[in-house]
C-alpha cells in the first residue's frame, strides 16, 4: 500500500482529502502545519506528498525547500494544492521541484488522476537500469513517457573509435554527451610543454563530456580512446531535455552521471598531497577498481608507462622507478606493457 503524506492546516479540507485517499486504498499520514510535514516526511518517507502552500508555522514553499536539501526526501513526487491559482504562484512552485499543482476546489477524480499519474512516472524513474546501451535506450524510452520529454530522440548512433583515437579536443564546443558502451577512455590535458595530465579514466556504461555541456562552454580537456571502442552519442538537446526538462527525470540522471565522482576528487587530492610511491600505487587500485571484472583473481592491465605516468602526475622515469621496486617487492609483476597486481592488499596500506 502506498503512503500518502498530507500536509494541510485546514480541518475540515484535511479530513475529506483523506478520506477520498483512503478510500482508494492509500496509506494516509496527516500533518497540520507544515513544520509537522517535514517531520513526518523525514520519519516516514512516504510515497508522495501533499502539500498547502499559505500554512502557519512553515509555508508549502518552506517544506519543498528544506525536503530538496535532503536526499533522503528530496526525490518524493510533491503535488502543491492551494486555493490560490494565480500563474505566479504556478511558476514559482515548480521551479522549486513541485511536480504538479491543484487548485481548491477539486473534485475526487481530479485528485486521484493527478496522484495516480505521478506514482507511476515515479517508479518507472526509480527503476534500475544496467549500464549498457540496453538499458540506456530502457531509461530514454521510459523518460519519454513522461509529458515535459515526449520530443527525445529514439535513437542515438553509436560511433568506432580506434585505439589513440581523439573522440573530442579540449577548446571544441560540445554538441554530445558521451555514452561508452565498450572500450576504455581516458581524458586528459596537455601542458604547455607538451606533457599529458590525465584527469580521468572511464569504462563501460560511464558517462563523460557533460561538465562542459552544463557550463555551455568549450571542453577544457581531450578525450581519447585507450583501446578500441565503442561510443554512444547523445545529442546535447535531449541532455539539456533531461536536465531541465522533469524534476524527477533530472534526478535519476543526476544519478546515472554522477557514479565516478567521488573517486576523481580522490585522485585530486592524492596528486596534490601524496608522494610518487603512494600516488603510483593509488593509480594502480583505480585502475583495478574501474576496470576489473573478475574479482576473484588477480587483476593484470595492458598500459604504456607514459598514460600510467599521466594519471599519477609523474614523469615517466620516476614511475618506471617506482614500478621496479614493486617489482621487487612482490606487489606487481610486469611483462612488457602489461602490468599484473599480485598485492592489492600492501598496496591499499602504502603511507603517503
């Protein structure tokens, strides 16, 4: 049964919502201010919420900004019902995230068809999706079943790219988001002197090049293939559809995008603060966490010195160095470009 939280200081308007929710078998949690409402919504989490906006205590605004602070609640579909129906309060409250508006008075099938409407485009947008080309044309296809994103495209072309391959140049203007659907890339950028710093590594099902898309201005760094692959381009008006376009959609996005992010901030901060050693052995365990498969084994990558070098911010004598006394210390073997972790564990307890 799903948990509807009402939030509505009148009595009388209260008890009859309720009861018409009720009475289509939803579970109905009421709150009388809207200071009660966020409590209630923190302690149950509920399925959707019903919200006034003119309440004493904390305004129907008030509520949705302090539930989108938090992510726990930030993503429950919010239907704003107000006796007010100017055009202004209308904008203003989806702007905030609101997902629908009803004006008082209502009758029983309009509220019904408005929370009907909005639990289902919530499930089909907390589903799981797999992130290969399948389940990416799965999460379009379900978002263009939403109203505001009808017009995405149904499909999108997948592109080869050779090994060494630029898929696109820091200074171009950008016209995709990048989807790799096989393959490995790395993007990096190029000092005056003509030295690489690779600023990130991405695998299959990663997502790459949207930065630059949010900000509207030319790519600041290149990307290229590592090995041959295969690449999924997303035109950049449906990712500005799906970023602006639904709240709820925009959300689980978000998600989609936002898997390798705390891990690039932990190669920023590695770089700027550990030694040669402790960065060589951290560029090692991304390397095995991004790209190994199978866990149970020992994990071995094909990489030239000198993008193993770019990722740890080196020169690549110091790395050749650093790698020889691994060698020695039985924490990798080494066979031409192919280099194999055979101690993940002593690496993991390196000190900087």
């Amino acid at each position: 049964m799903k948990t509807i939280l009402l939030i509505e200081d009148n009595k009388d308007v209260r008890e009859n919502t309720a009861e018409i929710l009720e009475l289509a078998h939803y579970n109905v949690v009421q709150a009388e201010n809207g200071k009660q409402g966020v409590e209630e919504a923190q302690q149950h989490k509920p399925d959707l919420i019903i919200c006034d906006i003119m309440m004493p205590v904390l305004d129907g605004y008030g509520v949705i900004h302090l539930l989108n602070k938090s992510p726990e609640t930030a993503s429950i579909p919010f239907i704003f019902l107000t006796a007010k129906s100017e055009r202004l309060d209308f904008r203003k409250g989806m702007e905030m995230g609101a997902d629908d508006y009803i004006s008082k008075p209502f009758d029983d099938i309009e509220l019904l068809n408005a929370v009907e409407s909005r639990l289902k485009k919530n499930e089909i947008l907390k589903a799981e999706f797999s992130k290969d080309v399948n389940g990416l044309n799965k999460f379009f296809n379900d978002a263009r079943k939403t109203d505001e994103l009808k017009k995405l495209s149904e499909e999108r072309r997948i592109k080869q790219f050779k090994k060494k391959e630029t898929i696109f140049n820091e200074g171009n203007n950008p016209n995709f988001l990048y989807f790799l659907a096989k393959g490995k890339v790395k993007t990096f950028k190029a000092h005056e002197y003509g030295k690489e710093l690779i600023t990130d590594l991405y695998k299959e099902g990663d997502f790459f090049g949207y930065t630059s898309l949010l900000e509207e201005k030319p790519y600041t760094e290149t990307a290229e293939a590592l090995e041959d692959s295969e690449i999924c381009l997303i035109p950049k008006d449906d990712f500005y559809s799906l970023m602006y376009g639904s709240m709820n959609v925009m959300k689980s996005f978000i998600k989609m995008l936002s898997d390798n992010i705390a891990d690039k901030e932990k190669q920023l901060i590695n770089l700027a603060y550990s030694s040669v050693r402790k960065r060589v052995a951290d560029a090692l365990i991304l390397l095995q966490s991004r790209y190994d498969n199978n866990k149970d084994k020992s994990f071995s990558i094909s990489i030239s010195r000198e993008d193993l070098a770019n990722i740890v911010g080196t020169a690549t004598e110091s790395l050749i160095r650093t790698l020889s006394d691994f060698k020695e210390e039985k924490l990798v073997e080494i066979k031409g470009s192919n280099i194999t972790i055979i101690n993940i564990e002593k690496l993991k307890k390196l000190r900087a």
